[in-house]
C-alpha cells in the first residue's frame, strides 16, 4: 500500500479539503464525463494523486444517484484490493469527505484514449493516434488488456462498461493503463437492464438483451472488440486487419455473435491471440 497524505474530513467537499493539503492541478467533472463522479488531479506530499469521488450529493442530473454511485466506488475499491496489477493505477486508500468516500489512486501519466464521435476522425485526438499505432506497439498493448483481464477474471471479475474511455495511453513511454472499472462485477449475472452501460462499439449482443446471462464469454467478446478496433478498422474483415493471421483467428473468434461460439475465457482468449493454442472450435 502506498502511503497519502489524506485524511478524513466528512465536514469538507473535496475541493475545498484536498486544496487545503495540497493543490488541485485538475478536475474532472460534468464537462468531461457524465457519471456523476468528481475527481481531481492533486499534488500533495511530494506527489500526485487521482482523488475520485461520489461527487456532489446534490447533483441529481447523473443517470445514478448519489447512493449508486458511492456504491460503485465501494465496488471499485473492492476490485482494487483483490487485484494486483502493473496495468490498474494502485489504490493508495480511501477516505471520507463531504460527499462520502474519496478514493486515492496514484496518478499516471498519458492520455484517455476515448473521444466523442465527432472527433474520432482528428488526427490529433488520442483516440486515432492510438488507433494509428505500428502494429507491434497496437498489439503490446492488447497484450496489456489481456494480461489485466487474465488477473481480473481469475480473481472473478466481469467486465461491465468496458470502453476506451478505460484506456489511458502513454504516447512516449509506450504504457497502458485501464482507469474506471467502477462497472465490473464478481461473477456471472443477468442482464437486468436491456440495453446496458457502455459503448455500442465494444458491448456484446447480451447487452442489449434483457434476461441474458452476463459472464465471462462477455468479457471475451469486450475484448475482440477493442482488438478489432485498435489493429483493424473497427470491423472484422481480414482486409482491415493489421496483426497476425492466428491475431486476425483470435479476434474473429472471441467477436462471435453467439457466446457459445466464443473462447470459454479470458486466458483461453490471451493464449490463442499469442499463438500458444489453437484456436479452433
């Protein structure tokens, strides 16, 4: 556990608390994400941290509550402390502030990945330069995605919500981080919901279907999808795809529309994409 410099003061809002023990560099609020959360970036002790928290309980535009959302921040503190891995900024600790728990991540650098559709086509937006990426530094990077979601499966974890607004890229050191797993939950469940949280681009057709199991052939399917979107064009034809042939095979495969077609699990997945097992059905 890394040592912080925080503690807790439920008679202050974060902002005013945490620039009181060092200074806010950066916040990300309704103009940055819709969740409802608050977070900052703060230099305290010689250091920064990513504070995150519930955010304002007073803010009822979110599609959560207040409530909801310090639940998925319990959750997210939960994955963090049965996970470990270089690829999942460390949590430092929790503490409470005036709008409940704050969670205290060690910062890192690079850029969020994700970008709205209207700037998907800007050369300059982390989103393409990422998806621009040569092919072997693209595939180092699903390896990353992969080796964490070995870690989080075997610990039990399924994906929910996975995006690339998840993804934070460091251009120049060549690192990848996943951020914002609030989602993820322990064990298979049902799709209660219809269509669920997340992006079109990387969800599942169980997502959309009330009554379906959530598991980890769900995950599997997450996963395709960002291979198909950071070493293809976001489809799946082989002429669009720039890795491996047994890369391409991995892909197609865990993009199967029917889970049963798909890699029972997430290492099945890594193994096949790293050409360590067949990939046949």
């Amino acid at each position: 556990m890394i040592n912080h410099p925080f503690a807790d003061r439920p008679d202050l809002a974060p902002a005013d608390y945490l620039n009181r023990v060092g200074r806010v560099f950066t916040r990300f609020d309704s103009r940055t994400q819709d969740s409802g959360n608050v977070s900052f970036g703060v230099e305290a002790g010689g250091r920064r941290w990513f504070v995150k928290s519930a955010g304002d309980p007073q803010d009822t535009a979110p599609f959560l509550s207040h409530a909801e959302r310090i639940a998925l921040l319990e959750n997210a503190q939960t994955l963090a402390q049965s996970v470990r891995s270089p690829v999942l900024p460390a949590l430092a600790g929790a503490v409470q502030s005036g709008w409940g728990p704050m969670l205290v991540y060690e910062w890192v650098t690079g850029e969020l990945v994700h970008a709205p559709a209207k700037r998907r086509d800007d050369p300059a937006s982390a989103f393409r330069r990422f998806r621009s990426l040569p092919p072997a530094e693209a595939a180092a990077a699903i390896d990353a995605i992969l080796d964490a979601h070995v870690e989080l499966c075997g610990a039990g974890w399924i994906a929910g919500d996975f995006y690339d607004g998840s993804i934070i890229y460091d251009f120049e050191g060549r690192r990848l981080r996943l951020i914002d797993l609030d989602n993820y939950h322990r064990g298979p469940t049902v799709n209660e919901m219809g269509r669920m949280f997340g992006s079109t681009r990387f969800m599942a057709p169980e997502e959309f279907e009330r009554g379906a199991v959530i598991d980890e052939r769900t995950t599997v399917f997450n996963l395709g999808r960002a291979m198909a979107e950071y070493l293809g064009d976001g489809g799946l034809a082989r002429a669009g795809f720039r890795g491996e042939a047994h890369q391409y095979t991995a892909m197609a495969r865990a993009c199967a529309a029917p889970p049963a077609e798909r890699f029972a699990t997430v290492a099945e997945l890594a193994r096949a994409w790293r050409g360590e097992a067949a990939t046949e059905r």
